[in-house]
C-alpha cells in the first residue's frame, strides 16, 4: 500500500452512531444526552435547558422515543401537591446504560482507525 501523505495534525476520522427504528429515528448522540439530562434533573424542562433547546423539542424527542418502544424510556407525573416530574424508567435506564457504552466504543474504533490510517 502506498504511504499517505498525511499527519495526525490535520486528518482525523469522525462519524456519528445511532440507532435507527423502523419509521424514525431512535436514539442518537442528543437524545443520549437528553436522556441522561433527564435522569439527573428530573425534569425534561431542566434537560431541554441545559442542552439549550426548547421545551417542546424535548418532549417531542422523548415522546419519538417512547412510541417506538414498547415500555416507555421516560415517565411523566404532573402536579400534584409535590409538583410534578420525569424519571427515566428501568428501560430507559437501560437504554441510556447500553447505549453509551456502545458510544465509547464507537469513538475508540474512530480514533483506532484514525491511527491506523495515519500511521
């Protein structure tokens, strides 16, 4: 193979894993981050704040990913005496588990393959 006339510097592989359902979109990068938002604040207005994006984009993010599952990844209550909340549910805390480690492998095989491309 002829050698590449590049260097680690100014070349660097880069990509994005996500997992695509059936009609939609699933889960990506952003609603990993929303969901672990979610799970430390409690609240989806909180996460959308935090990721600096609008409420209603948030719900409208969890609810895509609660009608392509079959248990729901978020759960709501509102009002009540000790107001209202969001928690991730078991599968959502599954989900937000699985999905990361798989992350950190992705970005792992982009750096591996960077190197190994660079040399």
């Amino acid at each position: 193979m002829k050698e590449l006339l590049l260097t680690p510097e100014s070349f660097r592989l880069d990509g994005r894993l996500w997992l695509q359902g059936p009609a939609d979109r699933f889960l990506g990068i952003g609603r990993l981050e929303l969901l672990g938002h979610i799970a430390e604040t409690g609240s989806i207005s909180k996460a959308a704040q935090a990721m600096g994006m609008s409420y209603k984009k948030a719900w409208d993010l969890v609810n895509s990913m609660n009608a392509q599952v079959n248990t729901p990844l978020v759960s709501t209550q509102t009002g009540g005496s000790h107001g209202g909340g969001t928690v991730l549910t078991p599968a959502g805390r599954q989900v937000l588990e699985v999905f990361s480690a798989a992350q950190v492998r992705f970005q792992e095989f982009i750096q591996q393959e960077t190197e190994r491309l660079l040399g």
